[in-house]
C-alpha cells in the first residue's frame, strides 16, 4: 500500500528539507521585494508642487531649497529694461511638436530684507528674432507681481556675433548687467504670468505626478517568485519520489 504523503513527509529529514525550502524562498521573496521596491518610482511635480509660493520659500540670494527646480514661484520685481538679452537655440513645447526660436531674457529687483537682489527672468519666446527685437525695445521699468518656474543656471558660452547668447548662465549676465557685482539669485524665472507681452509666453513640459513602471526588474521580480515557488516544488517532489520508491 502506497503511504500517505504526509506520513512521508513528516520524516525528520522532509522535515528539514521542508525548512530549508522556506529558508530559500524566504531569500528569493526578499529579492523579490527588493526588484519591486525598484520597479515603481513616482516621477513628476505633485498637485501641492504645483501650486505657487513665495519665491523666499524656493531659493534667495545664495541659496536653493531642494526640489526647488521646476516649481512655480511668486515674486513683486522691478524690471530693468536696460538689461535685456536674446537666447537662441530655445525649444519651445507647442502641443505634441517641440518648436525651435529664441527666448527674450530681463534683469529685474526684487526686495530681501531692504535689499535689493537681481533676478533673471524669461519673458517671450518667438521663432522671429526680429519680433523679439521690437518687443525688447518696447519694455519699461515698471514693477511686476509675477509667477515663474523656478529654473537652474546653464553652463556659460561666448555670445555670437551679433551677441545673442548661447544660454541662460547667471554667472555670465550677472557681468553683462554691470561692472559693478550685485547680489542676485542662483536661479532664473520662467514667467507665466503677471508680465503681459505682445509675444507668446515660454511654455515647458512640467510632468504632473504620475507612477513609473520599470518593466524590466518588474520581470525579475516575477523570477525571484517562481524561483520561491519552485524551491516548494522541489521539496514536494523530492517526497512524492519517495513514497514511489516506498511502493515499489
């Protein structure tokens, strides 16, 4: 007569088989979890991040809060007419198609403490440079209440020819504002709102909040599950071998 599989399985040595099974899968179920921990990540701007705050709570003269790249900021300036410049090779997200132009950049002040900071702003974008042209020459000193992406300095280049700049490097305007220095911001605005120009307003891919699946090391983790089960697989046939050769 056949034994039960549990009277075989009950032997001390299935027994500690049976545990050294457990012992296995426990270790492929931790790298299991340690795939999974890698295969969501949450990418983008959460709904309370994009809401606008005081520039003070993003960054200051000297200063740059973590995080604070790509978040919309508040801010009452002054803008200097006098220091304008054009950016070339600026991508502009219009719809699906990402346009190819220039951007139009300012000086402006603003107060801290009873001081005033510069602070670089990015008014207009425009594929015709010559439209930007009419647009610098028609700015004036007025003061602004302002909302803008707060966005990081760019590496310097030399200006062109006709002395467009080649980026938006704050090192490098904080010069060409003055001979004199001048405490300013390490960043620069994007301005959305609050400054209303005859051009269009520089728009820029900001990501709501979304989760990110990592396909691959969501396929590994499903290996290190099979190879949990598969340890339990092999303990049961290992004793179903054995009450074959019991039979037999």
């Amino acid at each position: 007569m056949k034994p039960s599989f549990f009277s075989v399985a009950r032997k001390p040595k299935w027994v500690g088989g049976l545990a050294i099974a457990a012992l296995v899968a426990i270790t492929f179920s931790l790298l299991m979890q340690w795939q999974l921990a890698r295969t969501f990540s949450i990418v983008g701007v959460s709904q309370e991040e994009l809401a606008a705050v005081p520039i003070a709570e993003l960054a200051g003269p000297g200063r740059i809060e973590p995080g604070s790249f790509d978040r919309l900021a508040q801010v009452e300036v002054a803008l200097d007419p006098t220091k304008t410049f054009l950016v070339k090779d600026r991508i502009q997200v219009q719809g699906d198609s990402l346009v190819p132009g220039y951007w139009l950049i300012a000086n402006s002040f603003t107060d801290v403490s009873g001081e005033e900071i510069s602070l670089t702003l990015a008014v207009a974008f425009s594929e015709d440079i010559e439209a930007l042209e009419q647009i610098r020459s028609e700015l004036v000193a007025t003061d602004f209440q302002i909302t803008g992406y707060v966005e990081p300095s760019e590496a310097p280049e030399m200006l062109d020819e006709s002395g467009i700049l080649g980026t938006v490097s704050l090192a490098q305007l904080v010069n060409l504002y003055g001979a004199e220095p001048i405490a300013s911001f390490p960043i620069y605005l994007i301005v959305t709102e609050g400054l209303d120009l005859d051009a269009e307003k520089i728009a820029i891919d900001i990501r709501s909040e979304a989760i990110e699946v990592n396909w691959l090391t969501a396929f590994y983790a499903l290996e290190w599950a099979f190879f949990a089960l598969v340890s339990f697989y092999l303990w049961w046939r290992l004793v179903q071998d054995e009450r074959n050769r019991l039979v037999a």
